[in-house]
C-alpha cells in the first residue's frame, strides 16, 4: 500500500512538470467567470464565446475558472498569473475591485474586463463597455409599439449600473414612443428618475425570474424584459407557459432565440451586447502587440451593441414599426436623437 | 434521527481507526467514484489523471498551495467548531451560515468606523465583537427551545433566512455602504482591523493570515472546555441523555442557551474572520456557504475538536485544489461539490468503508460477529 502510494505522488509531480513546460510555449487566453458561472447563457457565456472564438481562428490555448462566491476573484486571477496566462479576461462588474488589485500587484500581466471603466485607467487593464441604453432604447420603442395593453416591465438583477443602463434606455426608448405617437404605454419596474426599481438581488434564481414577471404580468405588462442574466429564464418559462398572445420577453446580453433555446419563441427580440467581439479584439491586440490599457466602448455604430432579430415573433411587428426602429437606429449614431 | 446521527458521528474518544482509517477510505473512494463521474462525462484517463494530479499539487504541492488550503480551512473549521459542539449537546445547530453573516456585519461595522485605536486593540475587538453577535444570534434560537421548546432545527434556518436578507437591508443603510456606490456593499474595514499576513514576508500574495492562529488556540480551547472542565461535562451529558442529565441536577435549559451562545460565537467568528482576513468589507453572499459546508465538516470530523480540524483542512485542501484541477484539467469545480458529497456519505456508512477493505478493519469486524 504504501509502495503504491509513493508511485503515484512521484508520478503525479512528474505529470505536473510536464504539464508546466508544455504550458509555456503556447499563447494562452484565460478567463475568470462572476458568480453566474459560464454556462448562464448571458454575458459570461458571450465572452467566453469571444475566448472560443479566438481559439477556433488562431489556435491559442484557453483556460476557464468559473467562480463559485466572491472569495474566489482574488485566487482565481492569482492562479492565472501564476500560470501565465498572456491575457487574463474577468467578467462582470463585481470583479471590478479584484481585477484591479491583481493587475497593480502584477503589472507584467494583462488583463481585461467586461462591464468595468477604470478611472483613472490602469496600464495593463482595457476596460470594456457598452453603450447598452442605445439598443435598449430600441428595444423599449419596439415594446412599447408591439404591446397590446399599453403596460410594459423590466426587472434587474442587482441596482447597479451596467443592469440599470438597460433599464434607463428602455424607459427612454417607451417615452420616446410615447411622444411621437402621442401613446401612454407605461414601464413598470424602473424609474429612471428615481433610479429605483424591481430586482431579485441575485444573478441566478430561476424562480425569482419566475415569479418577478408573474407580478409584472398581473399588473397588466405583456411584455417584460428582465437583466439578470440567467434568471430570465424563469421569466422565459413562465411567458411559455401563458403563451405570448399574454406575455413576451425581451432578452438581454445575448440573442436569447438561440441561447434559450427551450423557450426560444416567446423573444420579442433581444438586446445585444457583442462581448464575443470585444473579447477577441483585445485577445488579438495581445497577440499582435497593440495591446494598451484603456477603454473600449461597444456603440450601435461599432455594432458592439444592437437588437437581435424577431425570429418567430416578427409577425407582431408591423412594417412600419420595423422602419421606424432603423430610422431611429440611424438617428442615435448620428446624435439626432438622444437616448437619454 | 438524532440518535441515529450521534451514533454515527459522535465520537468519544480518540479511536485512531474510527477517527482517521474511515475518513482516508472515505476521500479514496469518494475520488475513485468522482473519477468514474468524469469517465462518464467524456474525459480522458489522461486528463483524469491531470485532474487528480492538480487537485493534489494544487492543495498541498506549493506553499501557495499551502496557504491557500489553510486560508480556506480557517473559517469552515471555525464553523465547524460550533457546530459539533452544539451537536454534543445533542442540539442540531443549522444556523452556522446566519450567525456567520450577522457576526461578519459586526465585525465590518467595528473595522471602518472606529479609526482610533491601534491594531493590537482594534482588531481583537473586531473579532470579539463578531463573535458576541454571532452568538447573541444564536441564543435566540437557544432561548426559543429552551422556553418553547421550538426545535432548533426550523429555528436556525428561518434565522438564516432573516440574516441573509438584513444583510442585504443594512448594505444598503448609508451608514454602512461605501460612497458613491449604488449596489450593496460595505466600506472597507481599517488596516488596524485586519487580520495580519503570516507569509507576506516570502511574497505578499500569499494570503494566509493570523487567522488560522487563532483557529488553532480555538481548536484547543474547545477540546479543553468540552473534554475537561464542569461546563464540557454538561454538555456531553445533556446530550448524551438528556433526562438523566436533569436528574444529575444540570440546568438543561441553561445548558441549550450556553451551547447555543458559544456555537453562535464561533461561527460569528467564522464570520469575522473572513472579513478581517480576507474581504476587507461585506458584500451580499459574502459568507458564500460556509456555514453550510461546516456542518459536513462537523460530521466529517466526528464531532471531535480534532476530527473537526482534519476534516476541515481536508475540505480546505480540496477547494484549493479545485481550483488548480479546473485551470489544468478544464475539469468543472462542481466534481469538487460531488465528491464532499460522496464523502459524507462514506462516513455515514462506515460499514461500506469496512466491507470494502476487509483487511484493513479484520478484527473489527469479527469482533461484529
């Protein structure tokens, strides 16, 4: 017994030698998941993409930690430098405070993050945002054209800004319909002016999702956007279930037709945030050597924001609904409309 | 149920093949079993073997390693501590979590608004303080059995759920969220409050803190006060049996409320540890279900101060070594989650164990005959 322990501890350094100098050599993209974890199917599974999909064009080596609790955003990042990783992705505004203490204490290392500007800006971090209101703002005109009832929802995960900017340009984009059309459709769950509304204080209850666009539908919404990443879900199960003549949902971070795919005909539309693209972007300028702490901003012109599709719901749009979208897409990229 | 539990996890006294051969069994199959798991799910032997390799280094093969094993062991064996000291008493204390958030408060509370003493004063009144409401917390749930008879049971978990969601209500308070923030989270505490680093001198992103010598003392000090002294007497009898303990003339009513009260303390110091050690500030989730993770430790350790040390640095070890498995091996941290679990349910059965390595446990199982 004790033989046969000794061989697998020797062997077991062995292997660990042998994986540490085959590890050296490749470029190697890395990333640290939120508490969503990768697989919710919202904005950790978009950047991941963004990983994948510089894996599949330049063949790199990518690693993944997904965080179980807020403890782990330290020692996640600091396994990663220590495995020398050549770009180090954190995802989510939560880990704005550990990315930033990991990339002061190691500024050899790279790192970016999404959903976090840093000001001032720090040397070896891009800090990747969004425009998101421009698209939510789309999003919230095309609900507030579609809806039936005149009432309209939105919930969020946790008030802070890079959910509640979705809600602001949703509120904004329901108004401006309100105003050109001389409508009075009404958002329930936000007020822009209060920055106050509904959330589930969590990232990951199905049931909260469930039940928070149940309240929102007895209150006469039959349209409901929630951002809270995979909670939507539950919103997406519930709008199934009472079929989308009574309640659609509007996704958020990605196109939710194809990630939900269970649920995928009660999406209006979603509003999208192309982290996929951003992620890769600052994986290639690692690679090529352009890589400059700093600030990204996704734009509906940079396309790095955007609405997705209506796919099966798009008889619900009429034509001229559909026009006046583009025309108000145009309007925001050359400022003649604001979405504030 | 309780009497079937205290069988099975209570141990009197220091029997090294009760105490140490059933766990090591236990781990060994829980990893083999894991590693069928992973078959299962489409990995290679080779990367089953990276896997388990890195779990391995990842935990004990650095001192990086070490001390984050260490780091992760502090407080599961803090919680865990009063968990099997309350089990003694024959009270199931489920509430570990809730008295770890509400002494984690106190403690973050006492860390960023007093900034006028010096840290050998500061910082063990952020400690005692996170203490003294973790087990004021818990008292309620003593004080409701021993009046009511209320089973601790549905009482500490309802307490969790008050706890969690007052943390949240106080995170938002503006007294204690930091400026210019909209989503709870606290100040951070003073440097005279935290916990110093014990290894910053070799590399300052070694994390183990003064922490971990704290659990230690409490490690002794519980095996003492449980195993020699009057209270500890107490203790074992009320829980041992509860009505020949009244008639030995031991205040069973007092008896739950100090059990609880002292349960409490240790899991708020659980709380206070994590805050003052490693976070630096309260956030929603902070105690990130230790105190829930500490009852399979307490189980795991057989309710012994000891066990409960081992057991504990054992959980420590695999969720440093988790995390080295999942960069390695790209191998999913939940495996971890499962084998805790398979674990647990190893000891629970010991028979299993026996069965499975008859040479090992010969006489005992004779003597079973």
């Amino acid at each position: 017994m004790k033989t046969l322990t000794k061989k697998t501890i020797s062997a077991a350094v062995v292997a660990s030698l042998v994986g540490l100098s085959s590890a050296a050599h490749a470029f190697t993209a890395c990333q640290v998941t939120d508490i969503g974890g990768v697989d919710d199917k919202g904005f950790n599974a978009t950047a991941w993409k963004g990983v994948q999909d510089a894996v599949a064009k330049h063949g790199i080596d990518s690693k993944l930690l997904e965080s179980k609790s807020e403890t782990d955003y330290m020692p996640h990042l600091g396994s990663f430098v220590a495995e020398g990783c050549d770009v180090i992705v954190s995802v989510g505004f939560l880990m704005g405070e550990a990315t930033a203490t990991a990339a002061k204490e190691n500024s050899n290392s790279k790192f970016s993050i999404v959903d976090f500007a840093y000001n001032p800006t720090i040397p070896n971090v891009v800090g990747q945002v969004f425009a998101t209101d421009q698209a939510a703002f789309l999003a919230g005109y095309l609900a507030a054209g579609v809806s039936k009832t005149g009432i309209v929802g939105t919930f969020g995960g946790i008030n802070i800004p890079p959910v509640t900017v979705f809600m602001d340009g949703f509120a904004a984009g329901v108004s401006h319909h309100n105003e050109m059309k001389g409508t009075s459709v009404q958002v329930l769950g936000w007020d822009p002016s209060a920055k106050e509304g509904l959330f589930t204080g969590n990232f990951n209850s199905l049931e909260d999702g469930r039940a928070f666009a149940q309240n929102l539908y007895d209150e006469g919404a039959d349209i409901v956007m929630p951002v809270a990443g995979p909670v939507s879900q539950g919103s997406a199960a519930l709008a199934a279930e009472l079929g989308t003549d009574n309640l659609m949902i509007i996704g958020v971070d990605a196109d939710q037709y194809i990630k939900d795919a269970k649920n995928k005909s009660v999406y209006l539309t979603s509003v999208l945030k192309a982290m996929d693209a951003t992620v890769m972007g600052v994986i290639e300028s690692v690679m090529d050597g352009s890589f400059e702490g700093g600030l990204t901003v996704g734009t509906l012109a940079n396309n790095g924001v955007g609405i997705a599709p209506f796919h099966d719901l798009s008889s619900a749009v009429s034509s001229e609904l559909a026009a006046e979208i583009e025309s108000i897409r145009s309007g925001i990229i050359d400022g003649s409309i604001s979405v504030n | 149920m309780m009497d079937y539990l205290k069988k099975k996890f209570v141990s009197e006294h220091l029997d090294v093949k009760e105490i140490l051969l059933v766990p090591i069994f236990a781990t060994f199959f829980a990893l083999t079993i894991g590693c069928l798991f992973l078959l299962a799910t489409g990995e290679g032997l080779k990367n089953i073997f990276i896997a388990y390799s890195s779990l391995f280094i990842g935990s004990l093969g650095s001192l990086n390693a070490l001390s984050e094993t260490f780091t992760a062991a502090t407080p599961l064996i803090f919680a865990a501590l009063g968990i099997a000291l309350a089990f003694r008493a024959g009270l199931f204390n489920i509430g570990a979590e809730g008295q770890m958030i509400i002494g984690g408060m106190a403690a973050v509370i006492v860390g960023f608004s007093i900034d006028f003493l010096p840290v050998w004063l500061h910082l063990p009144l952020a400690l005692s303080v996170g203490a003294l409401f973790g087990a004021m917390y818990a008292s309620i749930a003593g004080w409701l059995k021993a009046s009511t008879g209320a089973h601790e049971v549905i009482s500490t978990i309802m307490l969790n759920l008050i706890a969690i969601r007052l943390l949240d209500y106080m995170l938002r308070s503006p007294i204690i969220q930091k400026e210019g923030r909209n989503d709870p989270i606290s100040k951070s505490v003073l440097n005279t409050s935290e916990l110093p680093q014990l290894l910053s001198f070799i590399d300052p992103q070694l994390r183990l803190h003064a922490g971990f010598l704290v659990m230690l003392g409490t490690v002794l000090l519980i095996y003492w006060l449980l195993f020699h002294t009057t209270i500890g007497y107490e203790f074992r009898s009320t829980g041992a049996n509860p009505n020949a303990a009244k008639y030995a003339g031991i205040k069973a009513t007092f008896t739950i409320v100090l059990v609880m009260f002292i349960a409490g303390a240790l899991a708020g110091l659980a709380g206070a540890n994590q805050i003052t050690g490693v976070l630096g500030r309260a956030s929603p989730g902070f105690s990130a279900s230790i105190g829930f993770d500490a009852i399979a430790v307490a189980l795991l350790g057989r309710s012994h101060p000891i066990g409960v040390l081992f057991a504990g640095l054992l959980f420590g070890a695999l969720i440093a070594g988790g995390r080295l498995m999942q960069v390695k091996a790209g191998v999913s941290v939940d495996l971890i989650t499962i084998i805790q679990a398979l674990i647990i349910v190893f000891i629970a059965a010991p028979l299993l164990v026996r069965r499975a390595v008859p040479w090992i446990f010969k006489e005992d199982i004779k003597k079973d005959k």
